[in-house]
C-alpha cells in the first residue's frame, strides 16, 4: 500500500493522541480521586477521554464543524482537563519522591535567578504535565486545516473536467460565430463587388448601344445624302438629255416643212414630258424614303 502524505498526518497525529490520551487517563484519575472514590475517578477520567475524541471525531471528518465554535471550545475544555490532571499527579509525584533531586534542574536552567524551590517545581510540574495536551491540541488544528484543504483541491479537480468541457465548448461556440461574421463580412463585400460589376456591365451596354446608335444615325444620314446626291445626278442628267431634245424639236422646223399646229403639238408634248420625269423623280425620291 503505497503511503500519502495525509495517512503520514494522519498516522502521527493518532500516535501522538493515543499517548496523551493513555497518560492523561491516568493522571485525571489521580486528580478525580481527590472528590470521589477510586471507581468513580475511573468513570469520570473515561468519560472525559471519550468525550475528548468524539470531538476530535467530529473534527476530522465533518466539514461544518470545523467552522463552529463549539467543538472547538470543547476540545479546549477537555485538554484543560487534561492539563490540570497532568499538573496535579506531576506535583504531586516532585513532592513525594524528587524534592532532592530538584536542584539537578533549578541549578543549570535558572542559574541567573535565585528561585525558591516552590515556584521551581510550579515551573517544572507546568512543562511536563501541560506542553504535551498543549500541543495535541495545536496539532488537531493542523490536521483539520490540511484535511480541509485536500477536500478543497479533490472537489477543484472533480470540477476541472466539467469547466474544462465548459469552456472548450465556449470557445467553440466564439470560434464558430467569429467565422460567421468574416463569411458575413465576405458575403457583403462579394454583393457590393457583384453589384459594381453588374453597374459596370450595365454601363458599357448602355454605351455600346449608344455607340450602335450613332454609327447607324451617322451611316443613315450618310446614305441619304449619297442617294439625294444620286437622284439629283440623275435629274440633271434627265433635264440636259430634255434640253437636248427640245433644242432638237426646235432645229426642226426650220429645215422641215411643218405648220403652227405641228409646232403647238411638239410644245405640248415637251411639257408633257417635263411634267412626266417630274412626276417620276417625286415617286422615286418617295419609294426611297419609305424604304428608309
């Protein structure tokens, strides 16, 4: 079995308890036996050396009781007890059978003071009989500050898991919204990177159409212009071959024989001719702007 530091604590401390509770047993016989007789001495030394380790009991193992005052004043009162026995038989024993060998003492521990031999066995009878219940008294507190202590760090460590679990599935729970932001945040600026390109598209259609526009505007009045230039080509052509004709007509008579009458016919005739390439420049000039 492989010994810990609180079985060692708590191994000692049982020693040193079970030595002061043997020899203060005794002792607080001697000094019951002052009031009552031999058995009841025994009685009343047992029941204060029970009650003194129901306490310690208490101490030990229940956590509220440390805390509280009761228990506490308690174990004063019983390790006083002890105390008093302690002094009592101890006294008692220097009186008996070692007033001389009190000076083996008094001479080198208060060679600077001259003390009576009376307060010198008051002095030795308190050292011997009250430092040992003193001190398992003071020992007791030790052992409950440190078993309060291991209970502290054993429910800190049965904690730790469930905070660790704890806290790893709080920084999940961050890590998973601070992605959502940035895909947020990429989202947006991907709309407002869509919706200037769609801007741009949009723009460069418009000004292709535009340009479509006004190339055709252009090509259309280019085209006009060309076929007005044409039908007015081919007018002038048309009235010079009519000016030829009628200088012909009018050669004519003079080296044929004609009357007024023939004459007036061929006027007629000119006119007529006139009227009718007219009429025909007008239809044509007509069709070509319908056709536009």
């Amino acid at each position: 079995m492989k010994l810990t530091k609180q079985t060692v604590y708590i191994g000692l401390f049982s020693i040193l308890y079970l030595i002061v509770a043997f020899s203060s047993f005794f002792h607080a016989c001697a000094f019951f036996g002052l009031a009552n007789n031999s058995w009841m001495s025994i009685i009343l030394a047992f029941a204060f050396e029970v009650g003194q380790a129901a306490v310690l009991f208490s101490l030990l193992t229940s956590t509220k009781d440390r805390s509280r005052v009761m228990p506490w004043v308690l174990m004063g009162m019983f390790t006083l007890v002890q105390v008093i026995g302690n002094v009592y038989s101890s006294y008692k024993y220097i009186i008996i059978n070692s007033v001389e060998n009190l000076r083996y003492f008094k001479e080198p521990i208060f060679i600077w003071t001259d003390l009576p031999d009376a307060q010198a066995n008051v002095i030795i009878v308190y050292l011997v009989g009250a430092l040992l219940p003193i001190a398992a008294l003071l020992l007791t507190s030790m052992i409950t500050n440190y078993l309060t202590d291991q209970e502290e760090l054993k429910k800190k460590q049965e904690k730790l898991p469930e905070d660790t679990e704890t806290e790893i599935i709080l920084k999940k729970d961050e890590t998973i919204d601070n992605l959502k932001e940035v895909i947020q945040n990429r989202n947006e600026e991907l709309e407002k990177i869509k919706q200037e390109f769609e801007e741009l598209k949009q723009s460069k259609e418009n000004a292709d159409i535009e340009e479509e526009e006004e190339l055709r505007n252009n090509g259309s009045n280019d085209s006009v212009q060309q076929e007005n230039e044409d039908v007015e080509q081919s007018a002038g052509e048309e009235n010079e071959d009519d000016v030829e004709d009628s200088i012909e007509h009018i050669e004519e008579p003079n080296e044929q024989e004609s009357d007024t009458g023939e004459s007036e016919q061929e006027e007629t005739e000119f006119e007529k001719n006139n009227s009718e390439n007219s009429s025909k420049d007008y239809k044509k000039r007509e069709s070509h702007f319908i056709n536009l």
